[in-house]
C-alpha cells in the first residue's frame, strides 16, 4: 500500500467511555486530519453479526467493510450495549481483526488527500496501527466516571437501562479489553497519559492540543 509522506499522525489508546472519542474528534478538525473511530469498526462488524446472524461470516463482513462509508460509523444502533459487549468478544477473533486492520492502515496512512494527516483512537493504536505516530496519547479516566458518561449517552437510546448495568458492562469491556491475548489495551512508554476523570472536554482539548503546537513549533512543523 502506497503511504502519504510528511503526515500529521495522532494516535490514541483509551478504556471505553474515557472520553478519547471527543477529543480525537476535536483535534482532527482542529488540524485538518481524517478521523476514525476504530472501536466503532469493531462495532460496526458486531452490528452486522447481530442483524445478520444467518449470512454473517468473513466474505459477508469483508465485503460489507470494503463498502464502507465513514458515515456508517455514526449509526446510532452502534452505541447500544448489546452491540458493544459482542464488539468486545468479536474483537478478538484474529480473521476480523485482520479485515478490520487493513481498513485502519490505510487510513491512518493514505488518508484522502484533502487531509493534513490522520487521528485514530482506539485499544491497540499507539502499538499495533500507528507505531510511529507523531503523536501517542492514553486517555483514561475513573470507572464511575466513565460508566456515568456512558449511562447518560445510552439513556438518550434506552429509558430502561440502568447505571449498574453500564457499570457491570464497562468492568467486563476493561477486563477483556486489558486481558486478551490478541493486541490488548495498554499504555506504551513514549504515550502521554491523560486522565480526564476531572477535565471538561473543552479542557481536555487545550490541554493536548497546546502539547501538539508546541511540538510542531519546536520542530519547524512535521
């Protein structure tokens, strides 16, 4: 695969709910970087094999991922609780996560032209995808703060979902997420830890975006 030369490449690591979504979000608009999301990939292979459990199987999937469109991405159904604990268990099957990998490199690595660069958040990143990223960041933040974040967004969805529900969910995501043997969630030496258990996303933001200027600056821009 042909790789874009003189990039901005921004990864990010994060436990569910931390946050990182947001904030990847804001500083790829912020620099002109194509974003994606890759846990909702993940997502979006579990939403398939939950609507389509009959014809759900790699040809199905692949072909189905080749198609895609970054606005698949923002399907409402994908944040539903359901759809993340089988993402979770999807997520360590090593054919998916080979298909699903294709699609992450190319993106963080050719992104469409009109873009500066790429940002990615996710649970292997700063390791596995982007190894040699401008930039590598930890978002993390408190397990009740997080399971708060997540019940709010998924009351909106869901009027009988419940925080301990969230709670138990998110403490199941962590574990699997930490433990499973292919590409775990951890943070590497050279990630800047964030913990934004007691930042506004508006901080957050500032917060990384002044580290990212300042290094830009010192190095004459990338």
């Amino acid at each position: 695969m042909k790789k874009r030369e003189k990039i901005l490449k921004i990864a990010i690591d994060s436990p569910a709910a931390a946050g990182a979504g947001t904030l990847a979000k804001q500083l790829a608009k912020s620099f002109n970087l194509l974003y994606v999301d890759t846990g909702k990939l993940y997502r979006l292979a579990a939403y398939y094999r939950l609507k389509y459990p009959k014809k759900f199987n790699l040809s199905f999937l692949k072909k189905k991922i080749s198609r895609l469109n970054i606005n698949d991405l923002q399907k409402k159904e994908l944040i539903s609780d359901e759809v993340g604990t089988e993402a979770s268990i999807i997520s360590k099957n090593i054919n998916v996560r080979n298909i699903v990998h294709n699609i992450q490199i190319k993106a963080a690595y050719n992104p469409p032209s009109n873009y500066s660069g790429s940002c990615l958040d996710g649970r292997d990143i700063t390791y596995n995808i982007i190894p040699d990223a401008d930039f590598k960041f930890f978002i993390t933040a408190n397990l009740k703060v997080r399971a708060l974040r997540r019940f709010k967004e998924l009351k909106k969805l869901n009027t009988n979902i419940t925080y301990s529900k969230v709670l138990k969910s998110i403490k199941n995501r962590d574990y699997s997420d930490f433990n499973r043997k292919v590409a775990p969630l951890k943070k590497t030496k050279d990630s800047i830890l964030i913990n934004t258990s007691n930042l506004t996303k508006r901080a957050c933001f500032l917060k990384i975006k002044k580290l990212i200027d300042n290094k830009l600056k010192n190095n004459g821009n990338l």
